[in-house]
C-alpha cells in the first residue's frame, strides 16, 4: 500500500461534513448512546466494520481495577470500527477517542453549543475539539486506508463513553478486547506526542461544626471556621507535591500535579452558625507515585488541620501513566507528525487524567497526539479548526500505513 496514494485520496470534503454531525448529537457524560449509534452510522457509511457494544456495568464495578466513575448512570455504550489486516497474525493497532462531553455550561454561547457550525474555518460546538473532531478525523484515516489497499494487520478505532468522568468505557473496551500492540490517542495536544499524564483523584470532605444563633454566636462552633486552615493545608501540601519533581516531561510544566477544592457548601440559614461544611476537590498524582500514598497524604493533611474532618474517595480514579518516548512507537508518531507538519514534534507530558493510562496499565505503548485547542476545550465557544482536523487525519494516516 502505498502512504502517498492513501494521503491522495483522503476526501477532505466529507471528513468536514462528518465532523459535524457528531457534534450535533448532544452526548454529556451519561447520555452518550446517540453519538455512539451515530458514530457507528458514519463508519459504516464509510465502509467500514462497525458494532455496537452494550457493557455490563454491574460487572465492571465489581472489577479491582474499576476505575470509578461520577456521573449516575444505568447503562454503558460503546463502538467500534474494524479494518481488517490481510495477515491475522500481524500486530494490531488501536485508535481510541471518547464521545462524551461535558455540559454547556451556565454562560451564554454565541451559537447553539450542539451547533456543529462549519464557518470561517472552525468547527463549533461543545466535543469539537475535545474531541468529536479528531474522532471523525480517525474514521477517515481508516476508511481512506481501507480504499487505498487495506493494512497488514488489523486497526481498531474505539469510540468510548465515560472518559470525562473516570474512563469506564475505555476500561470495558479493553475488558472485550486488549490484543494491541500499541495505541494513539487523539486528544488535542497541539500537536505534541504525550508521553506521560498525571493521575487525578476526587475527594468530598466533611468539617463538622456546632450550630448556635447568629447572635449567639460565641455558643457555637463555625464549621467555615474550621475549613480554612484545611484549605490553607492543602494549598501547602499542593506546592509539596509540585516541589523538586523528578519527571522530566512533567517537570516542564507550570503546574503538574495541581490540587484544587472546585465546592465549598455549609449553612442552611444567615442567621446560624454553620455546623456542617462540605467540600470537594481533586488532587494530582505524581507519574510513577502510588494513588493510595497520595490518598495518604491528603487524608493526614486534612487530618492535621481539623482532626474529625473526613474525607471520601468519590467518582473517576485516574491513575498516572506513561510510555518511554524511546520506544519506537512513539517515535514513528512523532515522525509522522514531522513529515506532515514539516517541524520537529515535541514530546510533552499533560497535568490531567486520559484514558491513555488505561493502556499503559496493561502494558500496551500508547501516546496522545491530536490537534490544538485544549484551552477551549470544556470551555464556552469551543472549536476546533478545521485544517488542523485535516492534518491529524494525514498524521494518522501515516501512522498506520508505517505501523
């Protein structure tokens, strides 16, 4: 098969048209069936292989390994699309990208957020860049592939659900299948090889306090009070962790491992004193360091600043991952995407939790690689700009055909 003739025929108009009917279907985390029914249309409007996947939740909350998850749900759809090798023998390759997304949010968009609006060279809409885009980007890469010749060895594209909120449908995609021997991620990335991510955890915390009348106020206990010094604690304990970092990708960062409280909630009434106060947060965890020492340290820390606080463990359990950026498989994207953008490709590291350490936990080399736009992503008036979909669909394109 020949790189060149498969570039050629990439049919730039209908990946364009593609892309935004993807981002039309609403799919906030839970709520992912139609884009993932969608997705599975599109393939096979592509000539493709495609099938629907109906996960069983109650078995994989019951796995060890379960990764944990946010939103309520009570069911998990997944796809995937299938070029099949001419030798079953051959190493297989996985594409994976997610189709949930998060809300729009409460501030006004200048457009529908669900608008797939292609105009002035941007694609608009909530997922356009993170990333319903570099989804449809993926699919032509292989449909092209797929009328240019075919490829030696099988290429999977996994179209997940629940990445936003802990990656539970890439973990049950690779309960039904985890024979690859490597996998790209698309995630925007400006278009850098990411060769390693933090993990993230979420907490909620309780500071109890005693209620009294406001102007009694002496007779009670302020449970706002009492929270301070554990939010000036975990501020303390975020610059520890951000302190003297070992790993070189990471420690190029402004930020690695950052450790925010996103809620603060207590009182029920202006005029008492306040005898619960509840918060929640999500701390990083360092590449290379054990999720449970860092549960650790947080809960001594809390500890340590109001002694019957409690913390719990809820929603999506990121962990860290990474791939050495000398095995030759990241160096065949970062040469790829060279050859296409005419430049050198950094390799970098990334302060937030993918489902590339899905991967990497199995022992499978895998890498992010996707175009730019990250600080729109989960933003209003997000998009992504459509020549940059254009070139990452020609990157992997060259991924594939040297894979």
């Amino acid at each position: 098969m020949s790189e060149e003739r498969a570039l050629a025929a990439l049919d730039t108009d209908a990946l364009l048209a593609d892309a935004p009917t993807l981002v039309r279907v609403p799919s906030v985390t839970r709520d992912e069936r139609g884009a993932v029914e969608t997705f599975a249309q599109l393939a096979r409007g592509r000539g493709l292989a495609a099938r629907t996947l109906v996960h069983d939740l109650a078995t994989l909350r019951s796995d060890p390994a379960y990764p944990g998850e946010e939103a309520n749900r009570s069911e998990l759809f997944g796809a995937a699309a299938v070029l099949r090798g001419r030798n079953p023998d051959a190493p297989r390759l996985c594409l994976n990208g997610h189709v949930d997304v998060v809300a729009a949010g409460n501030e006004p968009w200048s457009r529908d957020p669900f608008s797939g609006a292609l105009e002035d060279g941007k694609l608009h809409g909530r997922g356009s860049v993170d990333m319903k885009g570099a989804v449809v980007a993926a699919l032509h890469a292989l449909s092209t592939l797929a009328a240019a010749g075919g490829t030696e060895g099988d290429v999977v594209l996994q179209a997940v659900a629940s990445e936003e909120d802990g990656g539970l449908g890439t973990f049950a995609a690779l309960q039904e299948d985890a024979n690859y021997a490597a996998c790209l991620i698309p995630e925007p990335t400006a278009f850098a090889v990411t060769c390693a991510q933090a993990g993230a955890l979420t907490f909620t915390g309780i500071v109890p306090g005693i209620s009294a009348h406001a102007a009694m106020r002496l007779e009670g206990v302020s449970a706002i009070d009492r929270y301070l010094p554990v939010h000036a604690a975990l501020a303390e304990l975020e610059r520890e962790l951000n302190t003297d970092v070992d790993h070189p990708l990471m420690r190029a960062l402004d930020l690695p491992y950052p450790l925010a409280v996103g809620r603060v909630a207590a009182g029920d009434w202006s005029s008492t004193v306040p005898d619960r106060l509840e918060f929640e947060g999500r701390v990083g965890v360092p590449v290379g360091d054990d999720p449970d020492a860092i549960r650790a340290r947080v809960e001594a820390t809390v500890a340590g600043a109001c002694e019957d606080a409690s913390i719990d463990w809820t929603g999506g359990r990121f962990n860290p991952g990474e791939t050495d950026p000398e095995h030759p498989f990241p160096q065949l994207v970062r040469a790829a995407g060279a050859d296409e953008l005419a430049r050198e490709i950094d390799v970098n590291g990334v302060p937030y939790g993918a489902d590339m350490r899905l991967f990497c936990e199995r022992g499978i080399p895998c890498v992010m690689f996707g175009t730019p736009g990250l600080e729109r992503a989960h933003a209003v008036d997000e998009y992504v700009v459509a020549d940059d979909l254009v070139s990452l669909a020609r990157t992997i394109i060259r991924v594939i055909a040297r894979f």
